[in-house]
C-alpha cells in the first residue's frame, strides 16, 4: 500500500488525526501554480502520479480528453488543460501561471449529447477530514460561448469543481464505478433561465447510496434563491456587475431576454470572480444535518445545512478526502467543422481543513478584481 493510499484507512488515529485537523483548521493545500513547470495536458484518458504519470506538482491524479489539438493535427489548437508560463494573460495581475481548461463545442455523429472535452484535475488529500473549505479565482475568455450569444436555452453545461470521498479502490475520477461518494458538484449552465447555479450531489455507492433521498441535482439562480441565504438570514449583496446594485434584486431590467447573462454574474472580458465552498459531513449515517455552503465574491449565496450525505452503519466516520477543479463538459453550441474553443482559467486556489472565521460574518462587498490586458 503506498502512503497516499495508506492514509485512507479510517481507524482510530485517522478519526483522531480529522478531529485535531477541525481544531486546527489548517491550510492544508494551496496552489498559485506560479511555480508549477509548464504543462499541457497530453496524453488522453486517465493519469495517476502514483502510477508515474508526470502530473503538476502536489497533484495526484487527471482526466484530460480533448479532440483538436497539437498532437491530433491541430497546431493551432489547446490541450483540454494548461499550465503555461506562455499563458500570464490568462492568470490574476497579468503575471506568473494559471490553470487554463480549454473546451470544445463537439458533436458524436450519433448526435447524442455527449460530455467530451474533459479536464479533471485531482488532489487526492493525505487524510480525511470531516469539514472542508475551498476558495479559489475563476475567470472565462472573451469568447466564452454562453457570454456572446443571450438567450441560449440549450443547457450546455461545464462541471467546475467538485469536492469527494475516495475509498482508495480502483477509479477516482468515475464515481458510478463505486470508489468515490459522497461528491458535492458546482456546474456552470446557461439556460433560457438565465445563468444556473448547479448543485450536484452523490451519495456514497458502494452502499447502495449514489443518488441522494436529499436531490440529484438542484438548479439555483443567482438572484431571487439566494434571499436569506446570508449569515444571519440576511440577503446576500453580492453585485449585478453589468446594472450596479444587487443580484439579489434583479429585475430583468437591461436583459435581451430579461434573464441574466453571464456578465451579470461573472462580469466582463477579463474579470475574475472568486468562489468558495464549505462542506460537512452528516453527523451520524441517515442525519439530514449535512452542509454545503457557497460564496461568490464574499458572500453567502447558498446554505444548505440539512444534507444525508452517508446512510449506512458501514460509513459512519467517512470524510473528505479529494477534490478537483475542472471536468468534462456538455458543449455542443457550434459545428464540428468550427473547430471552436473557449477556456476558462482557475488561479490561487487554497484549501482549508475548516471554515475560516471570518466566513461567520457578513463579508463587505469587495471591489470587482478587473484584470487589466
């Protein structure tokens, strides 16, 4: 057993080691990927640094797919991800490195909905931990394909984040395998509703537990359901950054179709948005008083507190222990022959073995962080 894997047995020192790790509330990962080497993500399929993959440094697994790029004939084309010192205008200030994640918009000839493009980037952590927090940047490029064309109702959808337990069997990154669950997701869409805050949620299967009684999916706005989602029941006055004011009061007033757009959300070409996300475990297995709470730029947007995350006798004591930034993505807006890209770029991500305090009160509005090409 190697260490990695060796940390997930949960005994009693590991149980020991998760309740000083609350305490302590340490961080326990960060990457700025400043100083990570160059890379690109060039070998397709599934990547394990335990198995020799050369992966980014401190990182422990990947998924990378991409149809058009440089080792398929495409010289002018992306990987599915890059860490390039070449790509500084894609990171924060302008300078240093960044996470780029690269989609295509790719149709089978079967013409069926397929999730293709795939960029899963895995920490899996040394121990487990009953709570974790994670903040990271996030921006989206110019052309992004749901920023240039309001109204898109056809729900394409890009997996962005997502925070797990691995039991240390076989598959990490496929969590209808049976290895991985619970998982919290955090998806982008844009429908003819507008831009979707998508909560995705997973029990923990080899229990017999892969879709939660809790929800499969939610699908929230930025707007309206955020009300009373702030510390203390308040609303969250996080900004319209197209209109001024608060997302919370949106009106449709200034939409082509009177939903938001991306840039009401996400702000404009060059903007970076920062995100964050806390989740608990459910006290005992079958307790619905599991959590998942999230910030976008400083505030609370969503608070869910009464989540059954494990069920069975055989999960009592089961942490998190792995997340990922990026995914696979449902993004077929433009033909084949296009040969259409879009990315988005993750930047200063840090980990955290429980929520900071200053999360338990309501955060001032801080300013837009405009990157300045």
């Amino acid at each position: 057993m190697n260490a990695v894997r060796a940390g997930l047995c949960l005994g009693t020192a590991s149980i020991m080691s998760l309740a000083l790790s609350v305490a302590e509330a340490e961080v326990i990962f960060s990457d700025n990927f400043d100083a990570q080497p160059d890379f690109t993500a060039s070998v397709s399929g599934r990547q394990s640094a335990d198995e020799g993959d050369i992966l980014p440094e401190g990182w422990t697994h990947l998924h990378s797919a991409s149809k058009w790029n440089p080792g398929s004939g495409y010289p002018t084309k992306h990987e599915s991800l890059e860490i390039l010192a070449a790509n500084s205008d894609k990171a924060r200030g302008g300078t240093g490195k960044s996470i780029v994640n690269w989609r295509e918009s790719w149709t089978p000839d079967s013409g069926w909905k397929f999730w293709n493009s795939d960029s899963q980037l895995i920490k899996l952590l040394d121990n487990s931990y009953n709570e974790l927090y994670i903040e990271f940047y996030i921006r989206f490029s110019d052309n992004w394909f749901q920023r240039i064309r309001p109204g898109n109702s056809s729900s394409y959808t890009s997996k962005l984040f997502r925070v797990g337990h691995f039991n240390g069997g076989v598959n990490i990154f496929n969590g209808a395998k049976g290895d991985i669950g619970p998982i919290f997701f955090w998806d982008y869409k844009r429908d003819n509703y507008g831009i979707r805050n998508i909560h995705a949620y997973r029990g923990n299967p080899a229990t017999g537990n892969y879709f939660l009684d809790y929800a499969r999916a939610n699908s929230y706005d930025y707007t309206k359901s955020t009300r009373g989602e702030e510390v203390g029941g308040k609303d969250p006055q996080h900004l319209d950054r197209v209109n001024g004011g608060f997302l919370v009061n949106w009106s449709g007033t200034g939409s082509p179709d009177g939903q938001t757009t991306h840039e009401n959300v996400f702000g404009g070409p060059g903007e970076w948005t920062k995100m964050a996300f806390y989740v608990k475990m459910n006290s005992a297995p079958g307790v619905a008083d599991g959590v998942v709470k999230q910030w976008i730029n400083g505030h609370m947007i969503r608070n869910s507190t009464h989540i059954p995350w494990h069920v069975a006798e055989a999960d009592a004591g089961l942490g998190w222990n792995y997340f990922a930034i990026g995914g696979n993505d449902y993004f077929q807006g433009l033909p084949n022959s296009d040969l259409f890209e879009d990315w988005y770029a993750i930047d200063d991500l840090v980990v955290r073995s429980s929520m900071p305090d200053g999360k338990r009160d309501v955060a001032p509005n801080p300013p837009v962080d405009i990157d300045v090409q």
